[in-house]
C-alpha cells in the first residue's frame, strides 16, 4: 500500500527517535525554491538554510558547520541536512540503482529499516530509514526517498544528528511534499529552435550565458580541474569548456603547445573574450561536423572552450553559440 508524505515522516520519526534526546520541533517557516540548471527538478528548502550543492546535486543546511558535523563528529554543530541527488539510469534500472545504494549504507555499517513504498511527485518511489553510528554515544538518523524518474533515480536524503532529525520532521515533511521531479518531452521539433531567455551558469572559472533550452551534459574532466557541456537538440552539436593547469604559461606558449593537435585546421587566428587575449582555431573532426576551439589563459588557468555544430545548418547552431562565448566573464 502507497505511504502518504505525512504518514512516512511520522513512522520513521518512531523509528529514528527510539533512545535519542527529546529537543523542541522546529516548526517550517518561509521557503525557498530551488530549480536544478541542469536536470530540471525543483525543491524547496528553508529559507535561512544554503545550498552548498552544485548542478545535479543539491545539498540543503543552514551552515557549513552543521556539514562538517557529518564528516567529523569532533568538529561543527549537530544538525539537519537535506541532498538531492540525480543518477541517471545510464542503461539500468532503478532496482539495480536502488540496491546500490543499499549496498553503500551496509558498508557504512548503517542499520536498514525495511522499504516503505509511497508516491512523490506523481511518481513511483520507495524510502529507506536507517542508522549510522556517529561515536559511541550519538547516531545519525536519516531517511532516504528514491524517486523514479523517466530518465534518473532521484535520491532525496534526510539526515540529522542525534536528536536533529526528530526536531526537524515537520521541516523534511515539507521538502519531501515540494520536491517536482522534471517533465521530459518525448518528441523534440525537427529543427531546433534556440530559446532567447538566456540561463546563466556559475563556476569558480568563469560565468557564461546559454539559451535555457540547451541540455546539461555529464562529463567525464579526466585529468583537468573542471568540464562541462550543454547540448541543443544534436549530440553533434554543443559548447564544451574545460579547465586546466597554464603552468605559468602565457596564452602564446599554451597555444604554441596546443596548436599542433588541430592538423585539420582549417582557419585560425586570435581574438579577445572579456578582455584577454584569445587563440581559435576551426577543423571539422568528421564529415558534416565543425567546430571551434578557443584558448583563454586566466590566472594561470586555461580556459578551452569547443563549439561543435551541424554545418548543414551553420545559421542555426553557430550564430547562438557564438553569442554565449561573447557572454563569458573570466574570474
């Protein structure tokens, strides 16, 4: 039988709470909501609560403090905290991924209460109560919802320290009841159609804007510090910026190293992004496909943006992706 939101907190409450502190209820105030940029799904949290998360994952406390409590017993302030996690199904099912994370709670030595099935969202998911001890007199407490998706298992964890848990049930009652797990369209239109509200996105790198229709992309940075990638309707057809180590280089030597990679050049040249100089360079990596690489060097740090399209239908993707490279602000 499903569990309604209210009636899963109040179970796992009985449950959680045996043999902890009693401390007052912390009643839920104003919220504010949250919109992942990447994967589309939407929860509220406290309003005097961050998110110290990032895209495709959001984590929810009031203060870094209350996150170093769950790392380290020994440093911080006992707390709640509140993550939402996207894992895409990447070829299996959400019983493979459920068990998974099953898996990782037993190698924490965590004590598992039995599934409970409810409905989030309009959608099927499942809850998992269980107990990590903390030190020897203090455990944490935590409930994990797992929503299926149409492309993702998305994991809602609710943990508190000691008593934390209990004092904040009304508060994940309420997270747990705003989380919108995101709508795929099933048909995309034949020729893609770039949006002109324009999303922004923020790293520690750089700041860049992007048509809000374009998809986030999850990719592997192997050995550079940062990468990302937003996709329109085409695989073939994305920005990608990566992030690596200028070794004290200027943006001469980095492309002076870096040029020789690019045989099939077929045009290059320099020009300036938010006031830096700028190597680009055009090839084609297979048949049908162009692109375009820059290389920015700030504070010591290369900046490699690729632009790849579909040239049958340069007018479409080009022009777009043009615009959010003129968009990019260096920090």
């Amino acid at each position: 039988m499903k569990r309604t939101i209210a009636f899963f907190f109040v179970t796992l409450l009985a449950l959680a709470g045996c043999g902890t502190p009693k401390i007052e209820t912390i009643q839920v105030g104003e919220m504010n909501q949250y919109t992942d940029p990447g994967y589309g799904f939407s929860v509220q949290y406290p309003k005097d609560w961050k998110n110290y998360g990032n895209t495709g994952k959001a984590v929810f406390a009031k203060s870094q403090e209350v996150l170093d409590k769950f790392l380290d017993p020994r440093t911080g302030v006992e707390g709640e905290q509140v993550a939402v996690d996207v894992l895409p199904y990447a070829g299996k099912t959400a019983d493979v991924l459920i068990q998974g994370i099953k898996d990782d709670l037993k190698n924490q030595n965590a004590e598992i209460k039995p599934d409970q099935p409810m409905t989030v969202g309009g959608k099927q998911a499942v809850a998992i109560a269980y107990r990590i001890q903390a030190t020897t007199k203090t455990s944490i407490f935590g409930q994990m919802v797992l929503v299926q998706g149409d492309t993702a298992l998305y994991k809602l964890d609710f943990e508190g320290y000691g008593p934390q848990f209990d004092a904040h049930v009304n508060v994940n009652a309420a997270i747990l009841k705003s989380f919108v797990p995101p709508v795929v369209v099933a048909k995309k239109p034949d020729v893609w159609n770039p949006s002109q509200n324009m999303a922004d996105f923020d790293t520690k790198y750089f700041t860049i804007k992007y048509p809000d229709n374009m998809e986030f992309v999850e990719v592997n940075k192997g050995n550079n510090e940062f990468a990302m990638e937003r996709r329109a309707d085409r695989r073939d057809c994305s920005i990608h910026i990566d992030v690596f180590g200028a070794k004290n280089l200027t943006v001469d030597k980095v492309w002076d190293q870096n040029k020789g990679k690019y045989s099939k050049a077929k045009n290059n040249g320099t020009s300036t992004i938010d006031g830096a100089k700028a190597y680009w360079v055009d090839y084609s990596p297979m048949a049908n496909i162009n692109s375009r690489a820059y290389f920015i060097v700030k504070n010591d740090k290369v900046i490699r943006v690729t632009l790849n399209w579909f040239a049958p239908q340069k007018d479409i993707y080009f022009t777009v992706f043009e615009k959010s490279i003129n968009s990019l602000k260096l920090k």
